[in-house]
C-alpha cells in the first residue's frame, strides 16, 4: 500500500513537472500596443524624447533615470529611432522593456511595448515565481501603456500645445502694415495698433475683436511687421489701409499663456503640426493680443491666440 502510494506520487510530481516545463516558457514575453489618433510622425518623436516622459509616467518620485512606481521602478536608459529601451527592476529581477511607436495609417499610430524574461531554469521554484513575476509586470506595463496613450492621444502631448482645428468665423480684415530693422517694442506695434483703431473709428467701423499682429523677418535687417482687426462689415480704406477677405476654410487655433518666447515655441510646434499632417497653409498666421501688453507688465500673464489657416 505504502509502495503503490509513493508511485503515486512519484508520478503526480513527474506530471507536475512535466507541465512546468512545457507550460512556462524558456523565454517568458509579454507585449501589448495601443493605437492613438495623432500622425505617426509626431508620437515616434514625442515617445523617444524621454526627457518628457515625467509627464505621462505615474511615479511617485523620480531617482537619476529612474521613475519609482507604486510597485518597483522604471529605469530609462536609450531611445532609438522610433523606440525606447527601459528596464523594470522588481524586487532584484532587471527586465528589459522596449517601448516604440509606428505610423499606422492616416493620423493614427501604434504604440507598444515588450519585455522579455530569461527563463531558462531547471528550478520550478524559480520558474513558476518568474512566471508570477512576467503576469504581475504585464498588468503594471498595461497600466503604463495607457497612461501613454492618453498623453499621446493629444496634440499637448505630441506639441506641447493644443492645437485646434475649426473653421473661419471672422471673414474680413482691415490691416496695416510698416517695415523695420530690427524686432518692433510693445511701444511700436501698439502705435500700430492705435493708428489702425483710429482709422477704423473715423470710418465708422465696427471691430469684432483683439489687435492680430503677425511679425516676419525678411532678411537680416528687414522686419515686416503687420497688424489687422476683424470687422463686421467693410468699410472705406485710405491708402495706409487694406481690407483682406479670409476664405472659409479650416484655421488652427493655439491659445497662450506666457511671453513671445512661449508664442514662437507655439508657432513653430504648429507648423510642425501642419508638416506632420501634410496640410499646407494659404496665409500667413496672425497672433491676436488678448491682454493689453502695455497695461500687463508681466509677460507671464500675457494671453494670445495663434490663428493659422490651413488646407
């Protein structure tokens, strides 16, 4: 009876076994992706500049490059191309996971990940904790992969801005324009602005909103600089003033909270929006000056908006 009961179980831990090592793996894979709608030109960039990655990442504090989770850490070492090599350290298990990002169609990309544990162990002790440790990393990668994809998902995330697209409401424009040297003060594009408001008022002009200033170097020493307002309707122009009817087409629209730095980060990021979509642009793009920059010293609080038409 004895004898028949230690073959039993002899065979029980031979079938054990068995199934350890045919069911877990050599090499323990887990992988997933995710697809966002932004072009995938913008998140291949936006995910292997890593220095952003404090923006999306859940850490509770930050070491070196090392992101500490709830649960161990997210160490950044590289970025490629198009992917990035990360190790999740674990208790004292190092394993490597690739984060990457493809162009999967028209404004639509693939994020994804991988990571791989090295499993080749004759202990199934060791096996099956590996094989613990790979289900509770994919939960943890999931998590991670979401929060990506929410963050690359938007045009903040890809830019650093929101960047909206809608339509022309404001149709006609009145401008003014003057050539410079160098980069106009606040005190030149307000005088601008004055003498243009001035001229709308004595032809009994109705303006729809803010002062719009677009400023462009044409040359090293030849500074255009042109100021516009909407109107309601047309009005009679002199010879110092133009009125400029805008199509009814599509125009991105970039709010901005900071100084002319902060803008022209704002315009380039736009028109690298407008490159990565391939749309092309039929105007130049004008900058509306919500806050009364003269009245507001600190360019902190300055408020503007970015108009640029597109198709």
């Amino acid at each position: 009876m004895k004898q028949n009961v230690k073959l039993i179980i002899g065979a029980v831990l031979m079938i054990l076994f068995l199934f350890i090592y045919l069911y877990i793996p050599n090499k323990i894979v887990v992988s997933n992706n995710l697809f966002v709608f932004q072009a995938g030109t913008s998140v291949t960039r936006g995910l292997t500049q890593i220095e952003y990655w404090d923006k999306w990442v859940p850490y509770k504090s930050i070491e070196g490059h090392s992101f500490i989770l709830e649960e161990g850490k997210l160490e950044v070492v590289e970025s490629f191309i198009a992917s990035a090599k990360t190790n999740y350290i674990i208790g004292d298990q190092i394993i490597p996971v690739f984060f990457s990002a493809v162009d999967a169609g028209k404004d639509s990309s693939l994020i994804r990940f991988e990571a791989m544990i090295d499993n080749r162990h004759l202990s199934p002790f060791t096996r099956i904790s590996n094989f613990l440790v790979a289900k509770k990393i994919d939960k943890k990668l999931n998590f991670l992969l979401q929060k990506a994809g929410s963050y690359y998902n938007t045009t903040t995330g890809v830019y650093g801005f929101d960047i909206k697209e809608t339509r022309v409401k404001d149709t006609t424009l009145i401008t003014i324009q003057k050539n410079l040297t160098d980069t106009p003060t606040n005190l030149q594009i307000y005088a601008l602005i004055d003498k243009l408001s001035q001229n709308i008022k004595n032809k009994n002009g109705v303006i729809k909103g803010d002062p719009m200033v677009n400023i462009t170097w044409q040359g090293e020493k030849n500074v255009f600089l042109q100021v516009a307002f909407p109107l309601a309707a047309d009005i009679a122009t002199d010879g110092e003033n133009q009125i400029k009817k805008m199509v009814l087409g599509n125009i991105l629209v970039v709010k901005v909270k900071g100084n002319n730095e902060k803008i022209n980060k704002a315009l380039v990021a736009t028109e690298t929006f407008i490159r990565d979509h391939l749309r092309t642009s039929p105007a130049m793009p004008y900058v509306t000056y919500n806050t009364n920059r003269l009245l507001e010293k600190d360019p902190c609080k300055w408020e503007s908006t970015i108009y640029y038409p597109i198709y």
